[in-house]
C-alpha cells in the first residue's frame, strides 16, 4: 500500500501567529471545539483517548491544537509536539524523533532491547538494525512508562499527512493501542488527505469555517482601523477562512484598509495566500533566503549544521530578518529554527534555483558524517546524472532501510540508486532487487513485470539473475498460478549462482523460501527433490535454521516434525521480540501443520497492524490467513470469516490469487462443516478448475477436503471415502503430503463407516509408525480416536476416554465434538444408552455453538434413537442453553465443593460420567471452572420441557437398538 502523495501546500499547514486568536489569546468562534478538546483531556487522564482534528486548508485546525496543547500543559500534561515536514517527509523517522528529543532521559530507563532499538532510530548507536513492528513497540512503552509514572502526555501532531511513512507506520500503531495508559492524542489533517490515522478508527471531528460574527469579531480584533466596508467585503471574501481573514489584510496597503482606496475587483484566495508567503519570503536579503533553503532542505531544524552549512561562523544572524518577519522561530525548549507555517517553506523552494538547491544539498552533505543514510540522500538529491558512488551508498542505504522495517522506503531508494548508476549491470540488478521486495514484501505485484522489464533492458545479460529470477517466481507463483514455470525459473538461478566461499547470501536464502513455497502448491515429489538437491548444493552460503525447520514442519511433517520440533519451539518463544514480519511469517507458517499456531498470534497481529497501516501487505496477507487457520481448529468460524474477507479483498487489490485459495479452502470448510453444501461445492470446484491446468496440486487436496468434510457432515461415507481417495491411499503416508495430517480423522471415519475396515486399521498403523501422535496433544487425541473408530465390533473406552479426556481439548471443540460423536455412537449400538446420551449430549451442544448444523442432525438423530426427544436443529438459531435433568444435578453438587468422586458415589455413576457431564455443562453455561457454577446456576431457568425418562429409570435403562 503506498504512502499518500504530498499534498499541494495550501492553507493552515502550520501557524501564522495563531490563525483565529484575538489579541488577548482567547480564541474566537471556537467555544464548542475547546470543549470537546477538554472532553478529551479529561477522558485521557483516566483512560487514553485520541481525536483526529480535519477541515479545509486555512480553517484554524493548527490554532486549536495551540490553544489544546496551552489547556493541556496548564492541566499538568506533559505535551509532545510533532510536526509534519515535506521535505521530510521522505526522511525515515524524522517526526519521530520529535517525541523521542524531549524522552531522551526516559529512554535509558527501557528494558535494554528497547532501549537499543530507539537509539538506533535516533541515530544515536550502531546496534542491529531492525524494523517497524519493534519500533512501534518500544515507543508504545515508552510513552505508556512516561504517562504512568510521572504525568498524563498529551501528543500534538500537526500535518499528519506530511508524517514520514516509517514514523506514521509506528505512530499508527500508538494511535491503535492509546486506550492503554493516560495519553491524550489530537492531531490534525486536512479534509481529503490520506494519512497515517486514516484507517487508525480514531474519532474525528471536522473544523468548520467561522460564522459571520466570529469572523467579523476576529477581522475587527487584529486590524482595529480597517473600514467596516472593506471588513465585510473581505469577511464574505474569505467565507469563515480564519487564515485567509487574517493573511488577505496583508495585501491591502493602508489606503485600502481605510476606505481611502480602491480594493481589487477579486481577491482569489488560494492564489492570494500563495503571493502573500512568496511576496514575504521574496523581501528578504539574499543572505536570509539562502539560510532558509538550507534549513528548508536539512529538515532537522539543528541550528550547528546550518551554522557550518554556511560556511559563516556568524551566518546565523541572517535569520533575524525572517525572525522579525515572523516567518520562523527558534524553538525555546530545543533550541531548532521552527518554520512557523510550512507554506513559507513551500515559497522559499518555489523562489529557489535549482543551482541554488543543489548547492544547499551538497553543503548539507559535507557536514554529515561519511556512510550516515542522510548524506546520502543529499548527494542523491544533488546528483544530475548518473553517479556509480552515490547510486553504491542509496544501495546499501535501501538494505538499511528495509532492516529497519521501511519496505516501501527501501524500494523507492533502489529504484533511485537505479537511476543513478551508469553501467546495464547495476542498473539491472538493482531494479530486480527492487522488483523482489515488491514481491514478496511491499505486496504489489502489478509494478513486478515492468520492473523486471527494465532490468532486462538495461542488462540484458543479467536478466536471469537470481533476484530477478525471485521476483519473477513469484509474480508467476502468486499472479498467475505457475507452478512449472516459477520451480524451472528458481532451480536453474540457484543452479547458476556463483557460491562464495563461506559467505551469507541473502538472496539465496530468499530464493530457496520461494522455491519452498512453489514447492509446496505444486504438491508433487519431484519438485521437493529438486528443492532438497539445490540446499544441500547451496550450503553452507543457505545455512538458514529457519529453512531447515519450515522443510520439517512444513514440507513433510509427518516424517520430519520431530526432529525440528525442539528448533520451532524455540523460535516460538522468541516470537514476542521478533521485529522481522518475514521470520514471524515463516515461523508461523512452519507451526501450522504441528498445532503450534496459537503461540504465534501476538506476533501475527502485530503483522497485520504493520500491513494495515502500509507496510509489508504479502506479509498480513499471510499473517491474516494462518490466524484464520488457527480460528477453525479452535472453532473461531464466525472470526474465520472476517479475517478471510479482509486478507480476500488485499489479494483481489495486489493480485494474491495462490494466498487467495488458502483463505477459500477456510471459507469452504466452514461451509461444509455448516451444511452450505452449495457455497462448499462451488468453492471446490473453483479451487479444482483454476488449479489443475496451473499443476497446483495442493489446490486439488483443499477441495478434496472440503468435499470429504461435507458428505461426512451429511453421512454420506462411501463419497467422503472417494473423495478422499483421489488425494492418498489408505495406509499410506507419502512424502511431502503435510494435509495428511489434517485428514486423519476423516479418512478413518470414512473407511471404518463404509465398511471398509481393514483400510481404517492400516491407515491408523501407518499414522502411529510414524509417531504422529507424538507431535502435539491434538494429534495424540485424533489418533486414539481413529484408532478406536477402527476397531469394528467392539467398544474401545480406554482410547475413546484417552482421547475425549485430552488435556485441553476444548481448544479443538470441532474435533473434540466429532468424536464425542463417534462415542456415542458406539456406546449406543452397545446398549449402553445412559453412557451414551452423555457423550452425544456433549457433541450435539458443541455442534449447535458452532452452527455446525448437518453434525448436529447426526448427533440428535442419535439422542432420538436413544430414546431421547430433541428438538428440530435450525441453522443459525440460537443454541439452548438448558441443562438436562442429571447434568443440573452434577452442577449443583459440583458448585457445592463436591469432587467428582464424591458426586459419583452419592448419584450412582462414575466419575469419568461426571467429569463428561461436567464439560457439557462448562460449555452450555460458559464457565471455565467450578466457581462460576454457583452464580450460573441462580440465573438459569429451568427448563420447561419434561425428560423423556426419570433419572432413576436413567440410571438403570437400556434402550432397544433400532
């Protein structure tokens, strides 16, 4: 997503004294916006809050966050002020650093990984770089530890939409997050401009122009002897503009304003505004304007360098007559030349010769230390044609960059170290570099070809370079669904590539992930021994710990998870400090097979925040889509949906048709699971026809999948068997087929229910030969329960309790349903009916939360076979939250204090029964634990429909099989 453009420089950017203050300091016309202001104030000191000021150029908005930041110092907040810059908008982090200054002290008080982190965002130390997702966070801790230990902060920000990219990114975040400590955040941008807080959801409030009265107030405060004529000629004039009321006076000279004068025939107000700061900057001496460039260009406002860019030791004292001008200021607090609005800037550059700007670059630059990401900029600037040492500095500057999470910054400085480099090679590669981070970090695929087209042109030799050949892999992976293609493009780069003795190789390692994922889509063995024969020729240039775990993991769980479960883990547990979105990515991607995803949720949001507010979008897209992977194992469906439409509609806007199926795949099983059988059809069979002619064979077993799923939901056990049978063979586990482990459970089901029961029990010898059950407590569950479903004729309670008992296994409550299930089932064709009701009680409960309605209908079909009424299961309504008769007993005595034993010995049942009831009435009420009982209990009703049988005639019953 890219940035906002720049605005074009009109109206209120920054202060002209205080744009609608009268000359006592009371603002005028503006009671109603300083009471919501206080309102805000008020609010934050107890919960933090934030308010997005907008309005047309010129209406006072940097007036009101004045007089704000006034109200607020006076209410003991401390204040932040930070200002939008244009030509800084392009500096990474330069906004920033504008609250980092003032917390300088505070700074050294984080944790020292925070701590770290800013210094090297200040420029302060050479530590590692890193990116925005750590930034955000150390400054969120920052500002949370400076509002809570000393005074509430209030944070002014004027000029969002001329906010760096990577300091909007960070200042997003802060905005997303305010409610959690005592900070108070008003900023400002004009109606129309897209900015940082556009997608924040932070309240807004427009400013509108001044009535009639307020203007005529404000017009007859600041030019006490104008004419009322010429005052009610330029109040209709300026229609409310409180800017324009009190800049248009400046263009009358003194005859006008007493009437003595004739006033022009028509005083256009943007054109006038824009004369009046070119007219006011023109006056000045040579000298003056020739500082103010310099300032206008450095962007830091840091008096020393524009001391030393003059080259005067007392070039300093030309700034006086812009100071009486009041054109800028120098800050008391940190002593920086501050432009009181930013249309002078925009008048100092319009008035300025390009040779007077390159100079001012190049001074610039030699008072910057060698190798500092700034000089280098300067010289870019200053450069006019092509430049090998400079386009060499913008090169290691993008790398820089990019470490530090500015992916779209680090594109664009490539493309600009392209353009200044003199040879085809250079210019080639870097445009393929550019063309690669695109790719797979920016998210837009649309720019991919015509960059690579470029690079091609300008070194057709080198067009089948490694980062080329990752770029244009995954446009054809991504895009256009071209498995065959991207596998030959990436192995023949990676056969081609030059391997330097003993060095890292960041693009290797980058193309031998790509060719792992095209590896994975195309589904098909050679192409994971191609991927195996290209790192084992690339080591030890590839030696990535990360690859090895997700080849594992990911590639072949279910013959390699074991031995880099350890090394997953532990990236796991260093997800919190991760800062890299592209490692956070991959390590989840590995945890999604082996039941590690919910450990990497924190991590995966704090992606999608990244990408939401512009920055790596391939990376949300994904992070979005393992999130919504982990909400349909833990039965977060409705969640699922929101999560798949939002990463849907970026991959429609870049073009993400691959990342797009995975999303589908979801969205089908959810509707399979549901009973829309018509939405699971039409989602398989678009999977089906759009990835078989690409060779996407992972697509094929998505919608085998889904098809399995929904004729198991509506019983129909013969088609699950056929549809299940077009991805694998029952009692086998190929190589490089990771779903296996996913259609564990359906395939035994659908075996053992057809009567084919041998393929059932070799199915399962083949699951526990491998010692799948050992990777993690859901494995271990499905696979007691397979085992126990494929065992015809007899009634296994020791693997069906293992399995319903699982640790946890209300993290997984489709699952844990489906098997409760097959239970009762079991039991209910055994006679053992009391048994039974229990634990298809338990299922039927499970699958009406869930709204998985056909798997309710099987479950009730066999309550009513045991004698038990239930009531017609509508899709979508509301489940019951009745009790039966027994499980209200359990509860009641269980929120007395009873154990389970105890329970079961006063009511004649055993305790596995009651630990079974106990769960089914955790669900139904919603409580976690045995003390919530009591108070869920005193507000239940009871239910008005009789049992079918006493609880006496319960515990002895045995109903007749149908």
């Amino acid at each position: 997503m890219a940035p906002p453009s720049p605005p074009v420089p009109e109206g209120d950017r920054n202060r002209i004294g205080n744009s609608c203050v009268n000359s006592v300091g009371r603002l005028v016309g503006r009671s109603a916006e300083m009471a919501i202001i206080d309102g805000l104030f008020g609010t934050a000191v107890a919960r933090g809050t934030a308010l997005l000021l907008t309005g047309e150029a010129g209406v006072g908005k940097s007036a009101l966050l004045d007089a704000a930041a006034l109200r607020a110092s006076e209410s003991g907040f401390r204040v932040l002020r930070v200002v939008g810059s244009q030509f800084e908008e392009g500096v990474s982090f330069s906004a920033l650093n504008q609250i980092l200054q003032p917390l300088a002290g505070e700074v050294a008080a984080l944790p020292a990984r925070q701590a770290e982190t800013l210094q090297v965002v200040r420029g302060l130390s050479e530590g590692q770089p890193t990116e925005l997702l750590a930034i955000a966070n150390a400054v969120h801790i920052l500002l949370s530890r400076a509002a809570t230990e000393s005074s509430p902060l209030a944070l002014v920000i004027d000029d969002v939409a001329w906010v760096d990219r990577p300091s909007a990114a960070v200042l997003s975040t802060v905005a997303r997050y305010i409610r959690t400590g005592p900070i108070a955040l008003l900023a400002a941008s004009r109606t129309g401009d897209e900015s940082f807080l556009s997608s924040t959801g932070i309240p807004t409030y427009e400013v509108r122009p001044l009535d009639d009265v307020s203007a005529n107030e404000l017009v007859t405060e600041r030019f006490p002897a104008m004419a009322a004529r010429v005052r009610r000629r330029l109040v209709a004039e300026a229609r409310g503009n409180p800017l324009a009321l009190l800049e248009l006076p400046v263009s009358l000279n003194d005859a006008q304003r007493s009437e003595r004068g004739t006033l022009p025939a028509v005083l256009p107000l943007t054109e006038r505004l824009k004369r009046i700061f070119s007219t006011r900057v023109g006056a000045l001496p040579d000298a003056t304007r020739k500082l103010l460039l310099l300032a206008v260009l450095d962007g830091s406002g840091d008096l020393h360098i524009l001391r030393q860019a003059m080259g005067d030791p007392d070039g300093l004292t030309e700034l006086c007559p812009a100071e009486r001008n009041g054109l800028v200021q120098v800050d008391t607090l940190t002593g920086r030349l501050v432009f009181r609005h930013p249309l002078t800037r925009s008048a100092v550059m319009d008035l300025s010769t390009s040779a007077e700007r390159r100079w001012g670059h190049l001074a610039l630059a030699a008072e910057l230390p060698e190798g500092s990401e700034r000089r280098a900029r300067h010289l870019a600037e200053a450069a006019v044609g092509p430049d090998n040492q400079v386009a060499a500095l913008l090169h290691q500057v993008a790398y820089s960059t990019l470490h530090r999470g500015d992916a779209v910054g680090a594109v664009t400085t490539l493309l600009r170290a392209s353009e200044l480099s003199s040879t085809g090679t250079a210019k080639g590669r870097r445009l393929a570099e550019a063309a690669y981070l695109g790719a797979n970090i920016t998210g837009d695929l649309r720019n991919v070809r015509a960059l690579l087209d470029r690079a091609g042109r300008a070194d057709p030799v080198g067009a089948d370079s490694l980062a080329a050949a990752v770029a244009a892999a995954s446009q054809l992976l991504n895009g256009e669904g071209d498995v065959d293609t991207a596998h030959r493009l990436l192995v023949g780069a990676v056969d081609h590539r030059d391997l330097p003795d003993g060095a890292d190789d960041t693009v290797l390692r980058e193309a031998l992930h790509a060719l792992l994922g095209v590896c994975f889509f195309g589904g098909r063995p050679d192409l994971w021994r191609a991927f195996d024969r290209a790192v084992a020729r690339c080591r030890p240039c590839s030696s990535d710990p990360l690859l090895t775990v997700m080849r594992g993991a990911f590639g072949d769980p279910a013959h390699a998870a074991l031995s880099v479960l350890d090394g997953l883990d532990e990236l796991i547990c260093g997800l919190h400090q991760e800062t890299d979105p592209t490692r956070i990515i991959r390590t989840a991607i590995s945890a999604a097979y082996v039941d590690r995803l919910p450990g990497c949720r924190s991590a995966l949001r704090r992606v999608i925040d990244d990408g939401r507010s512009g920055g790596a979008i391939t990376s949300a897209i994904e992070a979005l889509f393992l999130l919504a992977n982990d909400a349909y194992t833990s039965g977060q469906w409705d969640e699922l949906r929101r999560t798949t439409d939002e990463g849907l509609g970026w991959c429609a806007t870049y073009n993400y048709r691959v990342l797009g199926c995975a999303a589908q795949f979801l969205q089908g099983l959810v509707a399979a699971a549901r009973g829309d059988s018509a939405t699971a059809r039409r989602i398989a069979d678009g999977l089906i026809s759009w990835g078989n002619p690409r060779g996407l064979g992972m697509l094929r077993v998505y919608a085998s999948h889904i098809r399995a799923l929904s004729a198991l939901g509506s019983a129909d056990f013969d088609a699950a068997y056929r549809f299940l049978g077009e991805v694998g063979t029952p009692g086998q586990l190929p190589p490089h087929m990771p779903h296996a482990l996913w259609l564990l459970l359906d395939f035994t089901e659908a075996a053992a229910h057809s009567g084919r029961h041998s393929e059932a029990a070799s199915h399962v010898a083949a699951v526990r030969k491998t010692d799948i059950p050992s990777i993690s407590p859901r494995l271990a569950m499905l696979t007691d329960a397979a085992k126990a479903i494929a065992t015809p004729d007899f009634v296994d309670h020791e693997l069906f309790e293992a399995a319903v008992a699982t640790p946890g296994a209300e993290r997984w409550p489709f699952d844990w349903a489906r098997i409760c299930l097959a239970y009762g089932e079991r039991l209910r064709r055994a006679k053992a009916g009391v048994e039974a009701r229990v634990h298809l009680e338990a299922a039927l409960s499970t699958f009406e939360r869930l709204g998985a309605a056909p798997w309710s209908a099987r479950a009730g079909n066999e309550l009513r076979a045991s004698g038990i009424p239930i009531r017609t299961v509508i899709p979508g309504a509301a489940p019951p939250s009745q009790l039966t008769p027994q499980e209200r007993q359990v509860a009641q005595l269980a929120a007395t204090g009873l154990t389970n034993k105890q329970i079961a010995a006063r009511l004649f049942l055993s305790p596995r029964t009651v630990a079974a009831h106990l769960r089914s009435v955790f669900r139904k009420l919603n409580v976690t634990s045995r003390a919530g009982l009591r108070d869920a209990l005193t507000g239940l009703t009871q239910s008005t429909s009789p049992p079918a049988l006493e609880d006496s005639a319960l515990e002895g019953s045995t109903p007749s099989t149908p």
